[in-house]
C-alpha cells in the first residue's frame, strides 16, 4: 500500500467544514489522502481540511477503515505501507496502536526510500529522479486531475469530496474493464 495527499485549493462554492490552509502547500482548500496498491487502484480515500497534518490525516483515514485491518487474519503477511518523507511512522504507528492494539502486528509503515546524491552521480543523473514507489501514488493522483470536477474543490461538505474522489476512481476502474 502506498499513501500519499494532496492539498486542492477551494472555489467560492465550498463551505465553511472544508475550508483550510496548508502551509506547506500555500492552499487555501481541503487535503485528499490517498492510500493506492501496487498498481495504483485505491483502497482508502479520505478528505480533511488543508490545515490537517500528513499524519493526522492518515490516522484519520486509516481509522475509518480499521475493520479492514481487524478483519485481517494474523498469519497473513504483514502490510507494508509505503509513505514520503512528510510522515512520521513511530508516531503514526502509536496512535494507532491505541485504536486497535494489533495493529502492529498487522501492517508495518516504512518511508518509501529516496536516492542519495552519490547514487545519482553513479547514475549520471541530475535533478528530478523518478522513485518509482512514489511515483505509482503520483500517477494516481494524475489520473484524479483527468476527472474534471476534482481539478479543485467545489464540494460544501469533506463527506461529498470523498464521494467524488471514489467515484472518480469507480469510473477510471469501469473503463479499464470494459476496454479489456
């Protein structure tokens, strides 16, 4: 699992529950956390305000899915969850851990690992290098951009933002079934 957000600036249609301002981002709009499988597709969805930390967003959306995880047998392999340097694992993993106690032994959250300078000058490469578990969350998030209704938040409540991104995401996956 690879779990990413991205801050949306607000139109002047949304409402009072979505409006925050992420300073990383300069965005005056809601954060869409994302959590994708290996090829992309979606398993968790959740909106916050922009203001809602990369980590208490995450919590957040991992807690509205907890029965996923408590439905999950013990003697399955643990899930990895890959995230950027923007998350702080230990502290994620602690909060959890007091939503559900087995958690740890359940899913394992490591950063998703970055190339060193001196592997891109074995490389000979030079400024923006492609991760690639970074970049399937990345792709992710392009093929939200191609839904025309997702370019900004126009949603008065998080609730509906979250619905248009699953909906987004249950068309994007229709079409890939019928073309095949």
């Amino acid at each position: 699992m690879i779990i990413d957000s991205q801050a949306v600036q607000n139109t002047c249609n949304a409402g009072v529950e979505s409006k925050g301002f992420c300073r990383y981002k300069l965005t005056n709009g809601i954060k869409r956390h994302l959590a994708v499988d290996s090829l992309g597709f979606p398993f968790f969805t959740c909106c916050t305000k922009a203001n809602v930390s990369d980590d208490k967003g995450l919590i957040m959306m991992l807690t509205n899915h907890m029965d996923y995880f408590r439905r999950k047998p013990m003697n399955v392999h643990k899930i990895t969850i890959l995230v950027d340097s923007g998350y702080h694992p230990g502290f994620i993993m602690a909060e959890l851990e007091k939503i559900y106690p087995q958690i740890g032994r359940k899913i394992r959250i490591e950063k998703s690992p970055k190339i060193s300078p001196e592997q891109k000058k074995l490389e000979r490469k030079k400024g923006f290098v492609v991760v690639k578990a970074r970049w399937i969350i990345e792709r992710s998030n392009a093929w939200m951009e191609r839904c025309k209704n997702l370019v900004k938040n126009f949603e008065r409540t998080l609730f509906n933002s979250t619905q248009k991104v699953n909906l987004c995401f249950i068309r994007l996956l229709l079409k890939r079934l019928t073309a095949s």
